[in-house]
C-alpha cells in the first residue's frame, strides 16, 4: 500500500529480456527494501530508438510517461546489465530520450544502481559508465555500498535471487539509499 509516509522509489532496469536477472535481483530489491521505501518499476521497452525527427514532431508517449514518472518519484533505482563494458542500448535509449526534456527530469534526483550479468565481472564496467552519463543529468549517486552481481545463474532460481549472501548486500543497499534519499531531500528542500 502507498502511503505518503513512503518515499517513491521508481525501478529502472536495463534489461528487456523476460527472464532477466537485472529485473529479478530489482523485484527483490523492492522486497528488501526498509518500509520506509516503495519500489515502482517501470518499463522502457516501448520507446522508439532515439531520432530527432521525430522527437520534433512530438515527444512520443512512453517518453512522456517516464519523463512524468521520473518528476514524480522521490528516488531511481537502476538495474542494469553490461554489455560490451558498457550500458547497454535500451538503457542507454530511455536516457537519451529523458535528457531531451526541459526542465531536466534527472536533475537533482538521488539514485542507486546494481547489476547482474552472467560472467565473474559483476557489470562494474557497465556501472561506472551509468554513474558518468547520468552524473551529467544532474543525479545525486548513492556511491557505496556497490552490488556487483556475478556468475547470476548460481544466484537466481525460479525469477528470484535466492543467494543469502547477494541478498544481505542488497539489503545493506537498500538501507544506506533510504538514508541518501533524505539527506537529498533535505538538501534540495
Ligand atoms: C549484447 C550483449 C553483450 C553482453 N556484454 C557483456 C559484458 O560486457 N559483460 C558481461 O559481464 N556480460 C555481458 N553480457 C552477458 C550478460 O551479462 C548476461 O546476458 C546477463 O544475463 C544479462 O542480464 P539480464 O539477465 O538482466 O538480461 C552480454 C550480453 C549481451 C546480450
């Protein structure tokens, strides 16, 4: 239930794919989370690939809806993949799109980010990559602690994240971005 004691906390994953681990480790992260925060996850599978032609013919409406979705929220929380050492397209997409609008919807929104991937590696290419993109939008990054996921198909059972250990770190998580998100508040009241 959504009461206003919540801070909203929108669910972005990098992720399309329907049995991904980015999307299960974020589910559980909304199940971990203090109760002082609420996970929403939304999707950015129906944005068209970025073109400016058509963004001067209107913005399209799922860029719309993100963009009032972002406004909204009091938090994000990223899930992503890493492909090729980086973000991958579909995220990196839904960024381009948002950083067209005015005012900026990243802008001074505090946020936090982990990642799973199949390789030992745990995506910390991809992470460092997002932090640098979405620091020029203006968001305010939880920097520790880091949850690098790796070797997800040991960690993953039936779409939940069933490693006592990878759960413990998300948890640790999700209790210092409770933390951050008020102090953010408090600096940008
Ligand atoms: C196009 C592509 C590129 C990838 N590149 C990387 C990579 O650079 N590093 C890595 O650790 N895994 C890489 N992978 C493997 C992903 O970690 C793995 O597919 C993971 O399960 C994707 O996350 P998901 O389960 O949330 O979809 C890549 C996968 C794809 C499809």
């Amino acid at each position: 239930m959504n009461t206003p004691a919540h801070l909203q906390v929108l669910g972005i994953c990098g992720s399309l794919r329907q049995k991904s681990y980015n999307m299960a480790a974020l589910r559980t992260a909304g199940e971990l989370m203090p109760p002082g925060l609420k996970l929403n996850i939304t999707g950015i599978g129906e944005l068209p690939i970025y073109n400016f032609d058509v963004q001067e013919k209107g913005f399209p409406a799922p860029a719309t809806k993100l963009r009032d979705e972002i406004l909204a929220a009091d938090a994000l929380l990223f899930a992503s993949p890493e492909y090729n050492w980086s973000v991958g397209a579909p995220l990196k997409n839904a960024i381009d799109w948002m950083s067209r609008f005015q005012p900026q919807p990243f802008n001074n929104k505090p946020a936090a980010l982990f990642s799973a991937t199949g390789g030992p590696v745990g995506g910390a290419r991809g992470q460092y990559d997002l932090r640098r993109i979405l620091s020029g939008l203006g968001v305010h990054w939880l920097m520790k602690p880091e949850v690098f996921i790796g070797m997800s198909a040991s960690k993953f059972a039936d779409g939940k994240l069933t490693d006592e250990t990878t759960r413990k770190f998300l948890t640790d998580q999700m209790v210092a971005f409770e933390d951050w998100i008020k102090r953010m508040k408090r600096a940008f009241a």
